[in-house]
C-alpha cells in the first residue's frame, strides 16, 4: 500500500509511502484516488489530510514517462479533489517537487514543516509540468513569480514559498498534529474552500510584454531545448484563456516536450549523475572519514578556488604558499573575487565575511598537522610535487588523506614520497574552482575504498560533482580532451579555419570552441606540456606544428591580444594572419587544403572524442560510460541537452559510430585505432553502452 489511510476522529489521512523519495508511481495515484473517493463517501469525515513517511513527495515517478498511461494518471486525481466537498489538505515535509507539488496545487489548502522545499524541476529533465502546474501555479502566485520558478527549476524553502503564497501555513514542528488541527478548525469553519482552477486575480491584467520579453532575452540560452519555450507558452496561455482551454493547451506542450531529443538526453545525465557518485566495492560498512578541516598548498588561481570551494560549504582553511608575498596575493585575489559575488548578488555580504574568516594562511606546513584533509594545488612539476608530499607524510596526523590536484600527472609516482599511499588520491578540481562543479576524484594503485569514500562525500559537500577516474595520462577528461584537440588541429591542416572549428562546435551546443577556449585559458601553458611530453611522443605518429608555432609568435591567447585570434578587449576577431600561417604549415608538410564541412568537423571531433571514451571505460579507467558523459558536461561545456560524447554516439548508432572510426582508420592511420569496446558492441547489435 503506497498510500494508508487512517483516521483521526473526523479527519482522514492518506500516508504517501514509496521509499526512498515517494515518487508519484501508478500504484500511489491509484491508492490516493481510492482513499479520496473513501473519505468523501464516509459520513463521518469532515477532512482529509495527504501527508508523507517520512517525507512528502518528491516527483512523478520518472520511470514511466514515454509508457502507456494507466488509471488513474495525476490529472484524474483532481476531479475528485477539486470537486470534494470536504476540504483537502496538503502536509508537506522534505520535498514536494515536480507532481508531488503539482498534487498539491490540486488541495484547497497547503501547509508545511519549516524544513520543507517545494519546487517544479521538470525544466531540468527536458519537460514541463504538466499536471497542471503551468495552469495552476501563475493563478495561485501570479505569471511572473510563477515563471522565475519553473524556468529556473530551482526549490524554495518552506518559508520562501509561505512569503509567495505557495503554501498557508508552515509550522516548526508535528506537522501531523498541526495539519490535522488546521484541517478541522476550516472544516469547521464552513463555507466554500479554494479552489485553484477558478481563481483569476492574480493572472488578471498580466503584461503581455513579459512573454515577448522573456522570448528574446533568453533565445541563445534556450537553444537545443524545448521545454523553456514549452513553459512559456503555456503560462502565456493560462494568462489569456479560460482554465480547460489552457489546461488542455499544457497537455499537448508537454508530448511535444516528452517526444523532444533534449528531453531523453536530459532524463540521461538526471540518472548519469546519480550513478557517478556511486563507487563499485563502496557499500553501507564503507565509512567515510568526517572532514572538517582542510589544507591547500598553492596560493595561485587553482588554490585560491579551492580555498574557497572548501570555505563556502563552511570548512575551515588554512592556505600555504613559499611566502608571505605569495599568501597575500592569493588573499587579494580571494577578496576581489568574493567582492564581485557580492556586486553581483551572488553572495550576501555576511556570507562573505563568513567564508573570509574561515580562510588562514602560514608558510609552515607545521600549521596543517591537524587538518582531515590537504590538497595539493603546486606547479605542475613531478619534483615539485614529491617534495611537498614528503614534507606533509611528516606533519599530517594519522589518517588524513593526502590530496593532489594534478591535471598530467601520474599520481602512484607522486604518492611514492609518502608512507601511507592508501591515504593518497587525486582531486582534479576545474579551473575556476571555485565555480565549475566538476571533481574528477583519481584513484592510485594503493587507494584505499575509505578514502575514496571520503573524497566523493566531500565532494558533494563542497557543491561538486564527483566522478571517478583511474590513473592514466589526462585521466577522463584531459585524455579525451587530448583526441578533441588533436583532430581539431588536423582539420586545421586538411582545410578548416579556427573560427570555422569554434562555429561548428559552438552550433551544435558549445558554450565555447576549442580555440576561443584555449585563447582564453592561455597558449602558454598547453605549450609548457607539449614541451615536456616531447620526449615521451611516439614521432611515428601525426602531429600538429600549428599550436607551436603560434606560441614562438608570442601570440599566447587573450592576455596577449592575439593567440587563435586576435583580440579588442576579449572579442575574438578572425585573423589573416593565422590563416597564412595555416596554410604555410599545410605546405610544409605536403597537405593540400580543401573545403570542410561543418557536419564533417563535428562528427569527427565527437567520433574521436567517443572512441577514446570507450578505450578509457574497455580499460577500467572510468567505471561506465554515463561517467564520460558527466565529465564533459560539468567540465568541458558539452552541451547538457546532447547528453555527452557517449549518449551522442547512442543515439547516432553505436554501429554507424564505429563504422566511422573504421573509416578514419582507414584514412588517418594508428590514432584512429578503434577501440575493442566499441567493435564488439557494434558487432553484436547493442544499442547501448551497458
């Protein structure tokens, strides 16, 4: 029974049950609309209450989108509801979101636990709310409140949504005893009750303007996806046409967003990031370690946006650097950065002041004996490194993990300066750290599961999201990253254009081509690597002089004003004179130039991001392919609406994606090697990667 009904005196109460977040299943609806129909028919009822075990509801059952409807749906639920001459009250505890809180707008009345958050999220999985709640909310809160939350999907807390008028009451404590209270007192009180589907104040004379308005600041924003437009139809509906007209309006825009691409990719990374948390051998007994104080070496960009990271989620820091100097430029910088939080209401002042007194700084490692957790965010130098991690194996207490932030290293040859390499793991945070939410967390040989544990948690802790890697060159994301830019290079050569590249890639969803990207994060440093790994390149393969040769010009992106392009302030302007040099490389090396095709661009450059992300999973070093997904998407701008490089190869055809790689192969030699993971599966039919 996923809904009990029970009694207390004269009031009934339905119970929703479905653990671990009562998702709004088929069985729930069918046992809410026969405890409804039981109440109402029961003489002796003069209420009923719809509460939560122990917490509310926290979505449709997400499940059963795309399948054969089955009675009774969440639309007729609310018939009976809105038609019940006895009151229905809505007792909200934890979440109400999405058609938890769409069945809530169907009660005549609302009430919560201060703890509570309600919100309808369904623009983040692609769909709209389309149990009513386009129709429903703008009547209750107005179109314009009623749009900054679905647009947005974001939850409010109960005593926001009191202050909008979400709900009537919010209580502290024994929302049962309270509900049922406030149940029998209206009851009592007679009359008519509130019925959503009637009310037309609060969307009565609502400006027109806003919808156009709302259409145009938003067109680039909204590119790919359906459902943002999708909503504001429909409240642009519910503003302008009587209820059932609207109502059935929301009906049809939401098959229109159910049958959209964006919605199945969505619905992917929605699952996609619940699986990556989630580590093979890391079960319940797998404890992790509490931290509560936490060191970083490195008072540089990558440090100062760890430091903060940590201090934001309210960890105390202390910050080390090789100088006082260099401690208080890293302060300056940390200052300057929340200061603008704050300018741009990011950030309340208070917060601020918060976060900054958590942060300390000392050149002596001594000070960090008592932290639970120290990353390392030093010069990307393999001596460099050993060095700090011998010093810190003499002062870190025991049992605290040993963290490096490394992007190219290999962390089993850094953990060599320590005693305890079961301690030791990689944090790769993204650049800014304190804003990109990815934590590519990099487990070493002698990698404990309790330190592995302890990683992910603090991970969510700090707002990011982990994903597990395994120790091989670029990890996940830089060594997939290593095949993008490569084929991008070689396109360069065979007849495309910088801004060409940047344009495919930006069409199909990129926030950012890969050469307004590495402009911006500077030429400089991707050349201080190439530097170092041209000892250990394999000269029988292709490789691309154009990058290096940009950089012997002194053109080293953005802070230069010239790198790819060149630059009036940061807009990039084509320049004529990368492309002579473009064309000079290609003679040099015996390669004649020819049109490209933009499709041709893109498919390439996703194909061999898609055959290396297959290699990496064949070999261990991702635990699934949805992983890949995750890194791309929350560190490197692949368009959340595609899904990631592997849910792009899904829908392409795994047998068609292979067939291409085959036929790169074929063409381009041993870096088109295809990856064993993908043969087999295209060979064997498979449409999926698991």
């Amino acid at each position: 029974m996923t809904a009990r009904y029970t009694q207390d005196k004269d009031i009934a109460i339905l119970t929703v049950y479905n653990p671990p977040v009562n998702a709004l299943s088929a069985a729930m609806r069918r046992d809410l609309f026969n405890g409804i129909a039981r109440a109402i028919a029961d003489p002796d009822i003069i209420g009923i209450v719809i509460i939560g075990d122990p917490v509310f509801i926290a979505g449709a059952d997400i499940r059963e989108f795309g399948k054969p409807a089955t009675f009774p749906g969440l639309r007729d639920l609310y018939p009976p509801m809105e038609g019940s001459p006895k009151p229905i009250f809505a007792a909200i505890s934890g979440a109400a979101l999405g058609g938890g809180y769409e069945l809530c707008l169907a009660c005549h009345y609302r009430v919560a636990l201060a703890s509570g958050r309600v919100g309808l999220p369904e623009v983040n999985i692609g769909l709209l709310p389309g149990g009513g709640g386009t129709t429903r909310l703008p009547r209750l809160i107005g179109a314009q409140p009623a749009l900054d939350l679905m647009l947005s999907g974001k939850h409010i807390s109960a005593t926001q949504a009191l202050a909008l008028g979400m709900v009537d009451k919010v209580f502290s404590e024994d929302l049962l005893g309270a509900a049922t209270m406030f149940a029998r007192e209206r009851a009592n009180a007679g009359g008519t009750h509130p019925v959503l589907r009637d009310r037309i104040d609060k969307i009565a004379g609502t400006d027109p303007d806003l919808f156009s308005n709302l259409r145009k600041q938003n067109a680039a924003k909204w590119r790919g996806l359906t459902a943002p437009g999708k909503i504001l139809d429909c409240v642009e509906a519910t503003s302008t046409m009587p209820f059932d007209q609207a109502y059935a309006f929301e009906a049809e825009a939401f098959d229109d967003c159910l049958a959209s691409p964006a919605r199945k990719a969505l619905i992917h990374v929605f699952f996609a990031e619940r699986q990556a948390a989630k580590i093979e051998g890391v079960g319940p007994d797998i404890k992790p370690r509490k931290i509560s104080k936490a060191g970083v070496i490195g008072a540089g960009t990558m440090g100062g946006g760890i430091a903060m990271a940590l201090a934001n989620a309210g960890l105390t820091v202390i910050q080390t650097d090789v100088s006082d100097e260099a401690l208080e430029r890293g302060r300056n910088i940390i200052e300057a950065n929340y200061a603008t939080s704050v300018s741009r209401g990011s950030m309340t002042k208070q917060a601020m002041e918060v976060a900054l007194g958590l942060i300390s700084s000392d050149t002596d490692y001594a000070a960090l004996a008592d932290c639970d957790i120290v990353i390392e965010a030093a010069f990307e130098d393999m001596d460099v490194k050993q060095t700090i991690f011998r010093k810190l194996d003499d002062v870190l207490k025991p049992g605290a993990v040993f963290a490096t932030n490394t992007s190219t290293l290999d962390i089993d040859k850094i953990a060599t300066a320590i005693t305890r390499p079961q301690d030791f793991v990689g944090t790769h945070f993204f650049s800014p750290a304190n804003v990109m939410r990815l934590q590519e967390n990099v487990r070493g040989a002698a990698t404990s599961l309790e330190t592995l544990a302890t990683v992910t948690a603090l991970a969510k802790k700090i707002g990011k999201m982990p994903v597990l890697a395994g120790n091989c060159d670029g990890f996940i994301g830089n060594r997939i990253l290593a095949a993008y830019g490569r084929e991008a290079d070689f396109l360069l050569e065979e007849g495309a254009t910088p801004w060409q590249i940047d344009d495919a890639l930006m069409a199909f969803g990129f926030p950012m081509g890969i050469y307004r990207m590495r402009d911006m994060s500077g030429l400089d440093v991707g050349w201080r690597i190439r530097k170092y790994r041209e000892q250990f390149r394999d000269k029988s393969t292709r490789y691309s002089p154009i990058a290096d040769k940009i950089c012997e010009l002194g053109r080293f992106g953005q802070k230069t004003k010239a790198g790819y392009y060149r630059y009036d302030g940061r807009t990039p302007i084509p320049d004529p004179e990368i492309e002579t040099l473009i064309n000079q490389t290609a003679a040099d090396l015996g390669i004649e130039r020819v049109a490209v095709a933009d499709d041709e661009i893109v498919t390439r450059i996703l194909t061999a991001m898609v055959n290396e992300g297959a290699k990496i999973v064949d070999e261990g070093f991702a635990q699934r392919a949805s992983d890949v997904d995750i890194v791309f998407i929350y560190g490197y701008g692949f368009p959340r609406y595609q899904g990631g490089p592997m849910f792009w190869a899904e829908q392409r055809g795994l047998k068609t994606v292979c067939a291409d790689v085959e036929r790169y192969f074929a063409a381009y030699g041993k870096l088109w090697e295809p990856a064993p993971l993908l043969v087999r599966l295209a060979s064997s039919g498979a449409t999926s990667w698991s």
